[in-house]
C-alpha cells in the first residue's frame, strides 16, 4: 500500500511537466531552451555515441512509456533502435503520426538524397544525408518547429514558450553572425571526414569535401580505398574526426599528406567543452581556427 | 508660189518635227510609268513574299507538334507510377525481408547415429520423426530461408508474419497482430508467436547468438521452443524503471512438455485387448505468466525475469517400435539473467544466463514384456540452465563461450526412483565475423556430452561454419 502511494505520487508530480524524450542531446537542448521549466526532458543516445548504433535498452522503454511528446532527428537515423523501443513502450501517444511524435528532419531541406538505393552502396538513407543539426542556420528553424508542437500539446503555456524563442532566436542570431564570419576565413579549405558527417557544415561555409576515409558509409576504411584517398588529397588541411570512430586511420592519413587531425564534436556532449547547443558550435569552430 | 510651198514644206515639216518630240516624250513618260509600276509590282511582291513566309513561320511555332505524345500519355497514364494503374497501391507494401541460413558442419557422429541419440529422461527422437532442427547433416545444410512480414494493419494493430522455408517445406511459423493503442501501457497480442518465457525463447534463430539452441530449451520446449497459438496481454509499469508483466493462454501443443491430443491405448501390446481411451485436455491448454524488469548502473545494462508455465500433458508414442504413451500436467519454471557492459558504441562484453526447471506429473503407460498393459504414475523434478559470455570486442567481431548443464532429472515411476545421469552437459565457443548488420559468418566449435545411445553415453563433436544473410525491410532487433 505505501509502495502504491509512493508511486501515485512519484506520478502525480511527473504530471505537472510536458515530458519529452529525444532521441540526440542535441534536440534534448533545444527543448530545454524553449520549454524551460515547463518540460522534463529524456535524452536517449549519448553525445559520446555514434547516432546510428544507439543500444535500444530496456531503461529507455520505461521513459518512452510515460513520454507525452517524442522528438526525434529522422531521416532514418534512429532506425536501428528506435522501432523496437516504440513497439514495447506500449505508449499511443508517441507512435509516428500520432500528435506526440515529431520528426525534425521535415522542416530542413535534407542534402546528398540519392536518386535510387541499394544496400551495396553501404548504409545509405534514401531521405538524405541526416547530419543536418551541424548548419548551425538550420537551428533557427527547428527551434520554431519545436515551439509550434510545444504550443499545441500545452496550450496554456504558449506565451511562456513564445518568449523563450525569442530569447533563443535573439541569442542565437548574435552569435551566428560571429560564427558565420569566422567560418568564411575556411572558405576553399580542402577537408577529408571519416563519415559523411559534417556535410552540412561544410557545404555551408564553403569548405571543400575531398573524400571520406569510409569507401563506403558505414563501411570501415580499406587499404585500397585509404591508398587512393591518400593520392588525389593534395592542399588538404584537415582531416575531420568525430569522436566515436577509431582515430588510427586519420591520424595515419594525416600524416601522409602533411594535414592535421581535428576531433570535431557532432553533438552536446560529445566533447566536455560543448555542454550545449552554443558551446558546440563555439567549440566547431575554435577547434577549425586554433 | 514655189516659196509658198517651201514654207508650207518647212512648216509642214517643223510641225512634224514638234510632233515626233511630243510623241517621244510621250513614250518616255509611259516608260518611266511602267518602270515604276514594275517596282512597284515587284515591292508588293516581295511584301507578299514576307509576309507568307512570316505566317508560314508564325504557322509553324503555334501548331502542336504532331509527334508529341507526352499531354496523351498523361492523360492516360499516372504520371507518379508510371504505369496505368491509378489504383495501385504499392505504397501500402508491407515491410518484407529474407533470410537465409547455410551452414557446413562436421560431426564425429554418423548422420544415422546422430538422430538415435536421446537425452535419458528428458529427449528421444522416433524413426518417423521429421523435425526442424538446424544443422542436421554432415556436410553442407540449408537451415531455413525465412521469410518476413511486418506492416500496420490500420491505426490499431500491427502484423507481423514469420514464414520459414526448408528446402520441402514450408511453414507458418508466426503470425499475430499487436496493439498500437491500448492505454495506461497495456498491450495485447494474439495469433501465433513465440512465447515470452524465459529470454531466448523469444528470439528467432538469426538473433540466436550461438549455431545451436541450449540443452535447456532442447529438452523442454523442443528444437522449435515454445511457440504456440493463443493471446498475450502484457502492462509495462509506471516505474521510472523498465517492469513488465504478462500473461499469456496458449493451446499448449508443444511435443516435449504439453499436447492437447488425447488417445486410446489397448491393454495389450498386441492389441487384442480393450482400448482404454485418454481424453483431450481442456482447450486452450498452457497458461504461462512473466515478468520481466531492467535497470542500468552506469555502462552496465541489466535485464532479468522469472516465468512460469503450467499445462496439462498428452504426449502419444504409440505408434513406435517400443509404444508408450504419458498423460498428466507439467510446470515449468524459469529464471533468466543478461548483463551487458557497454564499452562503446560498438564493443560490448554480455553475460546471459538462464535456469529451467520442470515439474511434471501423471500416467505413463507402457507395455510389461508380457505385452500386458501396465500404468505407472510418473513423476520427473528435471532441472538445468545455460549460461554464455560473448564479447562484442570490434565492430564486426564477436567471440563467445557457452556452457550448458542439467544437473537434476529425478524422475520416478510409482515412486521408484530411475537411475537416470544427472551432469548432462555441453560447451561451445564461437568467433564470428559480420560485414554489416546484413551478413554474418560464424565458426562454432562445441562437445555435447549430454547424448546416448543405447544406455552409453556418446560424445559428440561438433565444428558448424554457418552464414546468414538478410535482404529487404528488416526492423532492428530489442536489447
């Protein structure tokens, strides 16, 4: 009997926020930066982790079951875990297309779509490349669309989250014409990635994209494929590395062509330095410019 | 006069003179004239020219042209599908997989040998057996080509349909539906599909971690495990951690623990006698409960449950050389345990384990050698589990021990105890190799001691080289 009430109560006080669950730690802060107080938020992968290979733990049904709103990045991204954890979360309310659940990859334009797929092309999403959060342009966007769904679902707290997008977008603003102007220095850099990762970053600001050292995504690199990258990568500067791949490779074809390493984080917390959205795009480019 | 004449001669003459001027003056004003109505002719002429080649031109560019079939076409045809079927609805396709399974295996034991072997107590195949199990043959063997079907049936429930081939046959191995929208975490399932006992009863044999299934699911549940017709309701609790429970009916057909087909069985063996018939049971037949509940400490992911299932018994081997035949009721308990320490995103080191226990009593009957009928009860306490360790030490790799043992199989016939063995064992290693998430290629070495044949017991060795492969739309698998 206790127990119960103990648990009527761990529920009734549950109650009294919007609770959301992300899939990235990335959408986990932009909720947070516009739901504040009012919203109790769920992160499900890591920053550390690679976003495709996310372990869909059992701990994360519990949290799906009582999610009012799951937010997640799509594109296919979160295919690998996902599905599973919304089949046992027993939950109506977040399933796709139902009105807890919101796809962010609908309110960018995606890039690299493929006109036609195979799985002997590696790990291609037919939707496009699903990178998107690093064009720090397309945060202003996703921020309204998290708005929008979080005044539809709490209508009474509208106002409160209105003014939370200000305050974000007005931030936000200031620092991207900072950035914008630090990322147009790299223009014309010759860049090679471990995965097609930071695509959107680049593409942005101009930086040019030799080769990637994965032949094929998700496909680990080769010595073939390494030897090739190798010949045609005169003048590049970097070689672009996340966190969660091994770093031997890179570091070996840096060496090769004279070009340096650059750990770049993808995602809040992938490095200690980006503890948020702002820091992460701090972080991008300080570790670009040093 | 003649001056007269003279001057009418000059005038006459002049006259003439100033006639023949007016007449050429004439001449060349009507040649000027003509002159220019010929340009002028010729001006409007040309002006005509321009202008018919300036219609024929304007003609030209506004007259649709004739080749151009693109406006019939879409006016036919469906743009989007390219095909003349406005009511296709391929976008409504399920989600369909296939998976093969392919292995080369080498045996110390002869193939006719190897399907004689039983477990005392707990397993015995039949002459007319035909059953499913993996890996059967020496040499090269096509487990199964399996295929899958996953789709929504409609905003309120899910289908999904397992459809394994073996090179003769075919089979509807699972086929259920589950709700997408029950409240308050409830969550029902109903038609065909593997039972929730336990951990590894649950997974298909493409998730299975090893070639071959554990001794424990072997002996009581059969090399199909327990699969069954019937309905699930599970609830997944409001915790801030992961409890599930749920109850299952099933109509209990299973070979090694249950059945629902009763019998008649004469009292002698020659069958001169009376047939004394054993009805079927009650019908659904198996009942089985669980609960399952997960929690993480830090990297370390720890999922446990206990399960129970309880039935009654029909189990008819009378058509056999040695005819025999068992009528009772069979509870089973079971415990299982995985603890799974994430390095990183792709490095794991998983513990598993599983412990069984099997609870049955009733009537066996049987022939005395007299070829008299005689009906002993029967009761067996049988007990035993699994338990591995595979370590997920690269992206593509995976090495992994197993151990299997059944260390209690009391059994009693009118209170008798058998003299049955009771460490009936069996380890495996394995090291394999998955290019992607689509393919994989696996190395099973193992010894199973647990076999006999003809009261002794025979070792049996074992090397399996399997492949697996998926195509098409196949979802992820659970933790």
């Amino acid at each position: 009997m206790r127990w119960f009430v103990f648990l009527l109560f761990l529920f009734s006080l549950s109650f009294a926020q919007l609770r959301v669950v992300a899939t990235y730690p990335w959408i986990g802060e932009l909720v947070k930066e516009i739901g504040k107080e009012k919203v109790s938020v769920y992160v499900i992968a890591k920053g550390t982790e690679d976003p495709h290979f996310v372990v869909p733990k059992p701990s994360h049904i519990a949290k799906l079951r009582d999610a009012d709103l799951l937010i997640i990045q799509g594109a296919s991204i979160e295919i690998g875990f996902l599905p599973p954890l919304l089949t046992q979360s027993n939950n109506p309310k977040v399933q796709p297309g139902r009105e807890g659940f919101l796809d962010l990859s609908q309110f960018v334009e995606l890039i690299e779509k493929p006109q036609s797929v195979s799985r002997a092309m590696g790990d291609v999403h037919p939707e496009g490349n699903p990178h998107y959060q690093l064009d720090p342009h397309n945060i202003p966007k996703l921020a309204r669309a998290v708005k929008e769904k979080l005044c539809s679902m709490d209508k009474n707290n509208c106002p409160y989250y209105e003014t939370n997008l200000k305050d974000f977008l007005r931030r936000w603003e200031e620092r991207l014409k900072v950035w914008d102007k630090g990322f147009e220095k790299l223009r014309g850099t010759k860049v090679i990635q471990y995965h097609k990762l930071y695509d959107y970053l680049l593409r942005r600001y101009g930086i040019e994209l030799v080769g990637t050292l994965e032949p094929l995504p998700g496909i680990p690199p080769t010595a073939k494929h390494i030897e090739e990258l190798i010949r045609k990568s005169q003048g590049v500067k970097f070689v672009l590395q996340d966190v969660y791949h091994e770093k031997r490779t890179a570091q070996f074809v840096a060496q090769r062509i004279g070009a340096k390493v650059v750990i770049l984080p993808h995602d809040v917390g992938a490095v200690p330095e980006a503890k948020d959205l702002f820091s992460l795009f701090e972080e991008i480019l300080k570790r670009l410019t040093q | 006069m003649k001056k007269v004449l003279l001057a009418l001669g000059i005038f006459s003459l002049s006259f003439a003179q100033e006639n023949l001027e007016e007449l050429k003056r004439q001449l060349e004003e009507q040649r000027k004239l003509i002159q220019e109505l010929e340009r002028k002719i010729k001006a409007l002429e040309e002006a005509q020219k321009k202008q018919a080649e300036r219609e024929e031109t304007t003609q030209k560019t506004e007259r649709p042209a004739p080749a151009d079939r693109t406006v019939e076409l879409k006016l036919k045809y469906s743009e989007g599908l390219r095909a003349y079927s406005p009511f296709s609805q391929r976008a409504f396709l399920p989600d369909i997989s296939f998976i093969v399974d392919t292995s080369f295996v080498s045996r110390n034991v002869k193939d006719k040998t190897f399907k004689k072997l039983e477990i005392p107590g707990l397993f015995h195949t039949h002459e007319n057996d035909h059953g499913h199990g993996l890996n059967r043959e020496r040499g090269f063997n096509l487990n199964y080509g399996e295929l899958y079907l996953y789709a929504p049936v409609d905003p309120y429930f899910d289908l999904y349909a397992t459809i394994p081939f073996t090179e003769h046959d075919v089979e509807l191995e699972e086929a259920y539906a589950v709700t997408r929208g029950l409240p308050f975490g409830f969550q029902l399932k109903v038609g065909k599909f593997r039972s929730s006992f336990g951990r590894f009863n649950a997974l298909h044999p493409h998730a299975w971690d090893f070639a071959t299934e554990p001794l424990v699911y072997k002996v009581f549940f059969g090399e199909d495990g327990l699969k069954e017709k019937g309905v699930q309701i599970n609830w997944l609790a409001p915790t801030p951690f992961y409890l599930l429970l749920g109850a299952e009916i099933l109509q209990g057909e299973n070979e090694q623990s249950f059945g629902t087909k009763g019998f008649s069985v004469n009292t002698k063996k020659d069958g001169s006698g009376t047939d004394i018939p054993i009805s079927d049971t009650r019908k659904p037949n198996l009942y089985v409960g669980f609960v399952k509940t997960s929690f993480d400490i830090g990297n370390l992911s720890v999922l446990t449950g206990l399960s129970y299932a309880e039935g009654k018994t029909r189990i008819n081997h009378l058509k056999t050389d040695e005819p025999h035949a068992f009528a009772g009721r069979t509870k089973i308990y079971g415990f299982d345990l995985t603890a799974k320490y994430l390095i990183d995103s792709y490095r794991y080191i998983a513990l598993q384990g599983e412990y069984i226990y099997r609870d049955q009593k009733g009537t066996r009957y049987g022939y005395n050698p007299a070829g008299n009928l005689i009906t002993p009860s029967l009761s067996k306490k049988q007990g035993g589990f699994y338990t591995q360790l595979v370590w997920r030490f690269d992206r593509r790799w995976r090495v992994g021990v197993r151990y299997d043992l059944i260390n209690k199989n009391d059994v009693k016939r009118n209170g008798i105890k058998r003299d049955l063995p009771d460490n009936l064992y069996a380890y495996y290693g394995m090291i394999e190799f998955n290019p992607t998430e689509f393919s994989r290629i696996r190395l099973q070495v193992g010894q199973n001691r647990a076999y006999f044949l003809e009261g002794e017991r025979k070792k049996v060795n074992e090397v399996i080289l399997q492949f697996n492969f998926a195509i098409g739309a196949h979802g992820a698998h659970p933790f």
